[in-house]
C-alpha cells in the first residue's frame, strides 16, 4: 500500500481500549490513545547482545530499521531488519463482523515473528512493556495495583487503579480509569511480570513485562494478548451494563485464554476477510478507494461499544470522539450505516434501539427523534443542546434518518420485523415530515458547525427521502394503501422542492432563497441506493456534472459555497451517484491525498479544509463506515425488492405551500 497513513491502528477494541502510532515509524514516537494521550507500549529486541528499540521512542537505545508499515481491515504488519535477523510484527484485533463476541471480547493481539536473514544462529531476547498510564485517565493520576498469576494453559499480568471509581466520568477527551489491563502470553512461552516504582511525585506505579529468549537458527513466532475488563461498560438508563461478551464467557480469564487457544483459525479468518474487502473495494472504487477502507474498518467499529440490555437486545452505542463525545448519536449512526449495512445490520440495529427506547420515555416530549442519548458512557438521555430545549434540536436531519435507516434495514433483513417494533415512532415522524419539512424557520442539520438554516436543500431532500422511506416500508409490509398515501406525499414534496431549488444551469441551490449558491446533495444516494426510488438520475446530471468539474479542489468537493471545508463521508456518498468510475476515482484520489498529506497525524479526521488539507476537528469517528458507501451500492444489498409505484401526484396532494409557491403556481 502506498497511503502514507496519518495514524496506524495497533490496538482497536473500543473507545477506551485503543493504542495508535502516530508517526510513520513504529519506534519513532510514543504509542498513543485516539486522543493523543501517551499509552506506552514499548518493544525491544537484543540480538547477540547488540538491544534495539522496534516499539515506541527510547532515545538511550538504538532503533531497528523498519523496512515496512501495512494496514489492512483487521491487522497491521510491520517489518524490520538488520543484516542477521528479520523482526515482523503483526498486531490483529479481530472485529470480525459476524462474530459479535469477537467484536466484544476485549483482547488484541500481537504476534512477533523472528527469522533468521544470514541462516546463522543467533541468541534472542525480546521484551515487551506496558505503562500503567493504559488503565488511566493521565500518567498518575492514581495509585495503581498490579497482579500476575500463571494458570495451565496462560500466563498474565494485569494493572489498573486502586481507585475503581467504575462509571464516573463521562466526556470527550477522556480515557477509562477503572477496570484493569491485562498483558498475557500462552504458558511456557515467556515470562510476564510486573515491575513496581514510585513516579516523580511518590506515587505507586508499575510497567508490566512480557519477555521471552531463544536461539534462533531459523524462525520463531511469539503471541501476545493485550485485553482490558471494564468491568461495566456503560450505564443505560441508570443501570449499568457489562459489555455483550460477559454474557457468553464467564471471565477475562476465559476470554483471554480462549483469545490465545483460537488465535490461528481466528487469524486465518481475519486475513480472509481483509483480502476479500481489499479486493471487492478494488473492483469497485481502484487502489486508493481500497486503502482507505481498509484504514477505516477498524475506526469505525471500534469507536462503539456492544452490550445487550435487560432483555437481551443488542445495544451498539457510538461515541462521537473528538466532537462533543455525545453517546448513541442518530446523525453520527446515519453516516457510519454503509459499513454496517453491508456487514452487519444487527450491528445498525442496535445503534438505533438506544434512540427509539429514548424517544418512549416521558422525559422526551418531542415528535421527532432525539439527536443522541447522553455522553459516553452515560446513556441516560439527550445531551446535546441542553437536552430537550428545542432550540438546540434536529428535527428533520433525525426524523429522515431514522426513517431512512429503518427502511434500509428492512430491506436488508428482507423483512419489516424490526421496523414493526416502533412502528409508531416512525409513522409519528414520517408524519411530522410531511407537515413540517418545508417549515419557514432555520433549523440545525448535521453539519451543525456550519449552523442553522432555512429551506436547506440537502436537508429537505433527507425530509422526502424519509416519507419515500416509510412508503416503502409499508409496501414491504403489504400494506399498499398507506404506501402509496405516503408516495404521492413524496411526490407532492418532490415537485416543490424542483420548483424552489433548481438554478437555470441545471444545478440546485444551498437553500431556496440563496441565489448563486451550491452544496453537496449527498443525502440523494438513498434514493438510488433503493434502486427505484422517487428521483430520477435525469434530473441530477448537471449537478454531478459540477462536483466533478467545476466544484472539486485538491483534496475535494467543499461541502457548500460558504466555506472551503468538508466532509469525506459526504464527499463519498455524492461520489457514489456517479455512472461513470473514473468520476468516482477522481474524487476519491482527492480524500486519499487529503489523508496522504494532512498535517494532523492522528487517526482519520472527518472534517478538513478541501484546499489545504488541515484537519478542522473530529477523528477517530465511526462516521468514517460511510466510506463504504459506494461498495454498499454495487453490492445491490440495498436495493427494493418490490417496485415502487408509478402515478404521480394529483393536484389534490399538493399541499405543501410556501408563500412564494402561491406566485410561481
């Protein structure tokens, strides 16, 4: 691969058990948190006594040449070498999309391969370390305690604070500081151990060490396990939740060692399924469409936590991480769906429930959705604008995600059953759509950096796509009565929006009243995702024709006329309306020179400057699943397996009216 990553995924469980490498060479720098924070791991290697560094930055001690950095969907491969001995470390977190307990279970894995390059022998040591600051919020703040403890079949050593306030804190830029860490290694192969000290300031602290020592006449292969029990992973709706793997595994004990016996046949499928994203991205998008999806997979997932509710229901709660850390957030979900869609609807499906269960509450007095469901890990409720104040809200942007993204979902289930299950939430909101969707007032979408604004194109077309949605589910469901009530009302909706939003070029405005503008349409996939949806592609020529050729900066289409920044997510999903492939590929070269030169090395940033490349905010996000946007198309997954139907509207249905339709007719 030839992407010059803006960060490396070494360890990617979930939000708070995640360890990257921000710079090109893995023993250059400090392994860190998502948020910058140092997460210390470090990696030596003493060969015929000459030590060398091949995991984090010790300036004593001289670093082993890397030759090469790899990323694919579920591992990183780095290679090293001096002239006698060949060093190739393979970190793996194994967030395969069918296996929900290996998506759960916290352990990552890191396999060092050791060969000799001269066929000579050669005595081996190497030696792994882990700092203490991994189970912390920052280096000290607590006292912390460690244990080791060698069974028949694993050997580990753990470390966390003394103070085990479980479920404390809740914020962006933050990192766990309860449950424990745990460095592990099969029995009999190295020794693991911890080493106690007291900090700069007195207090108790420890490294935990996994070494081991060989004679090496040709190859040797040593694994590692690197796992954190949170104890309780989030509070929902005050109660608080252990992660879904506890309900199928007794312990971390358990976990760990069935992690270490499984490793092969888990490795094997985790190579298996890289290979074959790799290759279906490939034929889809090229070489730099591939690459960026295998960067993304593992961001994505990773930035959730699964948990199963009281009724056992699974529950995929998303962070926003470096935006406002928000928890189960619906225009953060609406983004990330492609991936998950594609992979892993029960994964979308659990995202969603959090909001519907909100919206039953007393506590949410709206008839739209909710924007999100507390802030990480708290999941207790709208935080967002100071909760249920309505002047902080998003009542179009939710109403059509959930509409859109619950219709998908049946298609994909190839059943209603889920969308069944709050089906009056989602006739509520395909009502208030069809009432409220032309409103004169300013409104937040989900680009709400850019702030509030009247008769927003992009987001009326979500408003349309949203009654298409639910006319769609009912025709799934075989009630064709309420499909085609709510199809003409897209229609009418339709028709207006053509009359208020079309320029004389062919093109569509930012908003109706904002002559000489333009924006991304990027909520319009939808409808051609479903295959036979309301719009026609007739329409949107020009349109396309201008993100390629008159819009596109160096590192991409800016998300409207008021600013040179934007969205990759969104710059995909308009890219994925394109017929022709090399369209696609023109726009996606732009996003993989964006990543290839950002200035911000950390893991990928979903907002940035389209002629600059300078990262604005965000990273770290699952919005960055969206980028499977264009995969998720050509896999027809999406695609209605009834036909819509043809008749239009009548005049009669027309009855969304602005003040300025009255003179235009």
């Amino acid at each position: 691969m030839s992407l010059r990553y803006p960060a490396v995924p070494l360890i990617t469980s979930d939000p708070y058990f995640s360890v990257w490498s921000f710079s090109d060479k893995l023993n250059a720098d400090h392994t860190k948190h998502w948020t910058g924070r140092n997460h210390r791991i470090m990696g030596y290697i003493t060969i015929d006594h000459q030590k060398y560094c091949f995991m984090g930055l010790d300036e004593s001690c001289p670093s082993l040449p890397q030759l090469n950095v790899q990323v694919n969907a579920l591992s990183t491969h780095y290679i090293f070498a001096t002239e006698e001995v060949g060093l190739e470390l393979i970190f793996t977190s194994p967030l395969l999309p069918e296996e929900l307990l290996l998506i759960s279970r916290p352990v990552s894995y890191l396999e060092i391969r050791v060969r000799s390059r001269d066929h000579r022998e050669h005595r081996v040591f190497i030696r792994v370390t882990v700092d203490d600051e991994i189970a912390l919020d920052y280096k000290g703040e607590y006292k912390t305690v460690a244990q080791a403890r060698t069974l028949d079949d694993i050997a580990w050593v753990r470390v966390g604070s003394e103070t085990q306030n479980i479920l404390a804190k809740c914020g962006d830029d933050l990192r766990i500081n309860w449950g424990y860490f745990y460095l592990a290694v099969r029995s009999g192969y190295g020794n693991v151990y911890a080493f106690p000290y007291k900090n700069e300031n007195g207090i108790q602290a420890h490294d935990l060490y996994a070494e081991t020592e060989f004679t090496l006449s040709d190859t040797y292969k040593w694994l590692l396990a690197f796992a954190y029990d949170d104890v309780m992973s989030v509070e929902y709706f005050g109660k608080p939740l252990p992660a879904y793997w506890k309900t199928v595994e007794l312990d971390i004990e358990t976990a760990i060692s069935r992690a270490l016996m499984e490793y092969e046949r888990i490795f094997e499928r985790c190579r298996t399924f890289g290979e074959k994203l790799y290759i279906d991205a490939l034929c889809s998008g090229g070489e730099e469409y591939a690459e960026l999806l295998a960067l993304a997979y593992r961001q994505s997932v990773a930035a959730h936590k699964l948990c199963v509710d009281e009724n056992g229901n699974l529950l995929f709660i998303s962070k926003e991480c470096f935006s406002n850390g928000c928890a189960a957030t619906v225009d953060v979900t609406f983004p990330s769906a492609p991936l998950y869609l594609l992979y892993a609807p029960e994964l979308l499906a659990g995202m969603l429930r959090p909001v519907f269960n909100y919206a039953a509450t007393d506590e949410w007095i709206h008839d739209f959705p909710p924007h999100d469901v507390g802030t990480y890990p708290i999941i207790n409720g709208q935080v967002y604008g100071g909760g249920t104040d309505l002047k902080c809200q998003m009542p179009i942007e939710e109403c059509g995600n959930m509409l859109i993204l619950s219709c998908s979902l049946s298609i994909v289930f190839g059943n209603t059953n889920f969308a069944r299950e709050h089906w009056c939430f989602l006739k509520k909101w395909a009502d208030y759509l069809v009432e409220h969707t032309f409103d004169e007032s300013a409104q937040l979408c989900t680009d709400d950096f850019a702030g509030h604004l009247a008769f927003n194109t992009n987001l009326i077309l979500k408003g349309i796509l949203g009654v298409t949605a639910f006319s769609f589910i009912n025709r799934m469901h075989g009630d064709t009565a309420e499909a085609d009530f709510y199809w003409k009302k897209a229609e009418g909706m339709k028709q207006i929006w053509f009359s208020r939003a079309r320029k004389s070029d062919g093109t569509y405005k930012l908003a109706f009243d904002h002559e000489n503008s333009f924006s991304i349409k990027y909520n319009l996939i939808w409808n051609f995702l479903w295959g036979d949806g309301i719009f026609s592609m007739e329409d949107f020529r020009q349109e396309l024709l201008s993100y390629r050729h008159k819009r596109l900066n160096r590192y991409g289409i800016p998300l409207d006329n008021r600013a040179d920044y934007s969205k990759p997510e969104w710059m995909i999903f308009a890219a994925s309306l394109f017929e022709d492939k090399a369209d696609f590929e023109a726009v996606i070269h732009t996003i993989w020179q964006a990543y290839n030169d950002s200035p911000q090395r950390v893991p990928l940033m979903d907002w940035y400057d389209t002629k600059t490349a300078e990262g604005l905010m965000f990273r770290n996000r699952t919005v960055v699943g969206g980028f499977f946007m264009k995969l998720l198309k050509d896999s027809g997954k999406c695609r209605m397996p009834v036909p819509a139907p043809t008749a239009a509207a009548n005049d009669n249905d027309k009855v969304f009216l602005l003040p300025e339709d009255s003179d235009e007719g």
